[in-house]
C-alpha cells in the first residue's frame, strides 16, 4: 500500500520541469495510463518498485514513439523491383521537384483556364494518354481495383458477365473477383475449365442479359501445362459481333517492350490498344512506374457513362496523383524512360550491377565474409507471374549469426533484405547507386 501512495497526482505529475518542452495535453493523456498502468502493476503483484523518474522515462518514451513517423525510408535490398510491401514504384525525385510547386498552389485542379470557367480534372491526363495509346477518352480512379469495380457497377448491375474460371483471381488483401462482381451487383457467369477455356466457351455464354465479355490478368499465379486461353483480340471480336462490351482487368499495364522476354507474357498496353477495346484498365504504380492509380482508357461514350457513375466521386484521385501521373506519362512521351525509376532498374544490365556489388564487397569485406553472385529475383507488385529476371547480389555471413539473425539485425536499421538458400543476400537489381554508401554505413554500424 505504501507504494500506491507514492504514485503521484496527475495534474502535479504533468507540471514537472522535465514536461516544459512538450504538449501538454498529450503529455497528460500519456501519464495517465503510465500511473494507471503502474498501479493495476503493484496491485497484480507485478512491480515491485518504481522511481519518480522511471514514471518520466516511461511517459518520455511514449510520446516521441507517438511523435515519430511510422511511415520511413527504407532500402529495398531484395531484388523485388515492384515490391507491393515497400511501397512499390519509385518517384523521380526530379518529377517530384516539377509537382511540388503545383502541390503548394493553388492551381486549375478543376477549373478551365481557356474559358475561365469549371473544367474537370480528368482532362489534365486525357490527352497525354490519347497521344499515347490512341485511346478516345480515358480516367483515373484511385486504384486498379476501383477502376474494376467501377466498370462492373456502371456497366453489368443485374447483368451478367463472362470470365473464364482459369481468370477467377485473387489477388493481395483477399481482393477477390468474384466477391468483387458480387459487391458491384453483377452476375458472374463462369465459363470454360480451370486450365482451359476456348473461344466457343465465350460465344455460347452470350444472352439477352449478357453485358461484358471480361478477361482478368493473372496477376500473382500461372498456369503450366495442359492449358489454353483466349486471345484477348478474340474476345474482342466476339463482343463487337453480338453487341457486348469487351473489357481487359489488364492489373500491370505497360507501354514499352519488356527485357528479358516478358513481352511473351504480358504484351504491352499499346498491342491490345491496335484492337480497338471497349475498356482497359491498369495500374499507374507497377510497370507503368508512376503513382498510385487506376487508369481506364476506352471508347468515349463508355467513358462518358462511367463519369456519371455517382461512385466515381469516391473514387476520384487528388491533384498530386494527377500532377505525378501527368509528369511520368510526359517522360513516355518525350521517350525519357531512364526518367521512370522503376524501367531504368528492370533495364538496368547485369555488368552495372555486378560493379556496384563488388564496389560494396570492397568496402565491407574487412567486417564480414561476402560474395557476389549471379541469381535471379522476381519484378513483383502482381506483374509477370513466375518470371525471373537476372541479377547480381552480394551474400553476407558474420561470425556465427543465423541468417535470420542478420536480417533482423540490417531490418533494425531499415535495410531489408532477402533471405536465399540459407543466404543473406543483398540484392542490387531494386538498389538505387546512391544508395550503396548508405547501406555500407548500416552495415557497418551493425557489424562492428
């Protein structure tokens, strides 16, 4: 009992000297609980004592954790150019320079320059977009998944849509797109098998109530073996000779040819587009290299209903999405690919990386033992499932720490690495040049 009455009192508490500096009223959220906490302690037998200056430390640490951002720069050392967990494609600092003005002005987000008057703030990407895809009309939500439900809310609610089963997807966050066309309220109707699906499956689907003909991409699985699937141009036939509109979940779309053979796969956005689809949409942050966004390009009268869809407005993007979106897709235009961080690093060759790597192993090999090696990594964020690019990484072992042990150890220090055959690799395909004397810094620290 005598140590519950050394508790002190809030409001005195709170008016120590050592609170002067900070907010006080965060300052008195925070000691409560650390007085109240203490005293269920002492009454649960689980404190034996406690110092007056033990409560400050503890209130102290509370409030910078609180105060500290959650939100860090980390360095992406796993090889996973588009990684989903990290924040996925990079921004050019320099296009961050060019939006920042905009940003922290007002600016014609809204509001048509030319005829002094309301404008939309679709328009400022559309005729980027047009003179890049050859699209009609085109908008952007806040993400891909948006854009999908969007398109199925404003085209197919109580109407059917056609998937092949081998496309019935679920991707990150349990998005999955049947529960997706459900919530949308339209009616999926399956076609085909799990591994295969033919053109007929399509045109014997079709009814009165039929609305879309839609092809989903497989983002984070593939199929091997005895398969087929239908050629999205097919579909698109189909759909224009029965009077339906023809849709492509395209999840990652690009604009350029891919290295290393991945155009197989995944041809690029402008390819379909020569086929004049009623919708596509994909997003702006993984191979496209820009922002977070959902981006739908199409026919114009497509495009005209889905702006009256009452959704759109919750679903809408803000100025700096448009302003970084506008900016990157400029670089496409102009041909400034080594502009987008994320196509410089697929494209980057594996001689590049192998200098930089030994350049590490020099500086580092003094604290541990380590080698370059030749291995392969994945680009990530849902794009070219199951296909491996090259790349070079450099592997770490110290004394006689586990693997587990040095990555907790780097990941501490927010340089998050992968784990590879019993390795600790650090792997220079996601590593930006500038960012080699950093990790030589943490590297040390951690081992010395």
């Amino acid at each position: 009992m005598n140590l519950l009455k050394s508790l002190p009192k809030v409001d005195k508490f709170v008016n120590d000297k050592a609170f002067e500096a900070y907010a006080k009223p965060l300052i008195t959220a925070i000691a409560k609980d650390v007085i109240n906490n203490t005293r269920t302690n002492i009454l649960n037998k689980e404190c034996e004592n406690f110092t007056y200056d033990e409560l400050i430390e503890q209130v102290l640490k509370q409030y910078n954790q609180i105060n500290s951002p959650s939100l860090q720069k980390v360095i992406n050392a796993t090889g996973i150019i588009v990684h989903t967990n990290l924040g996925r494609s990079l921004i050019n600092p320099e296009s961050f320079d060019r939006v920042k003005e905009v940003a922290t002005s007002y600016n014609n987000l809204e509001y048509s320059l030319k005829e002094g008057k309301r404008g939309e703030r679709y328009s400022h990407i559309v005729d980027t977009l047009q003179a890049l895809t050859g699209c009609e009309d085109a908008i952007v939500v806040n993400n891909n998944a948006s854009a999908v439900f969007l398109i199925l809310n404003t085209f197919a609610k109580n109407k059917e849509v056609v998937v092949s089963r081998g496309e019935l997807v679920e991707i990150g966050g349990s998005f999955r797109v049947p529960e997706v066309m459900a919530q949308s309220g339209a009616n999926l109707k399956e076609i085909g098998t799990t591994n295969k699906t033919h053109l007929r499956d399509y045109e014997n689907a079709i009814n009165e109530n039929t609305s879309m003909l839609m092809k989903v991409h497989k983002s984070n699985y593939s199929i091997e073996g005895f398969t087929s699937e239908v050629l999205y141009e097919d579909i698109i036939k189909v759909a224009n000779e029965n009077n339906v509109i023809d849709y492509y979940d395209m999840g990652s779309g690009h604009m350029i040819d891919l290295p290393y053979n991945l155009d197989l796969a995944e041809p690029s956005l402008l390819k379909y587009m020569e086929h004049k689809p009623s919708l596509l949409s994909f997003s702006g942050d993984k191979l496209l290299g820009s922002v977070q966004a959902g981006i739908i390009v199409g026919k114009k009268e497509l495009i005209a209903k889905i702006k009256k869809n009452q959704l759109l407005r919750m679903l809408r993007v803000d100025k700096i999405t448009l302003a970084l979106l506008e900016d990157n897709l400029t670089s496409y235009l102009k041909g400034e690919i080594e502009d987008i961080p994320t196509l410089k690093m697929l494209f980057e060759k594996t001689e590049v990386l192998e200098k930089r790597a030994l350049l590490l192993k020099e500086n580092i090999q003094d604290l541990c033992k380590c080698e370059v090696i030749h291995t392969q990594s994945l680009i990530g964020g849902g794009t070219t499932p199951n296909k491996k690019i090259p790349t070079v990484a450099l592997s770490l072992e110290y004394k006689n720490y586990k693997p587990n042990k040095i990555e907790q150890l780097l990941r501490a220090k927010n340089l998050i690495v992968r784990i590879e055959s019993e390795k600790v690799l650090i792997d220079f395909r996601s590593i930006n040049e500038s960012e080699i004397k950093e990790i030589e810094t943490i590297i040390r620290g951690v081992f010395n």
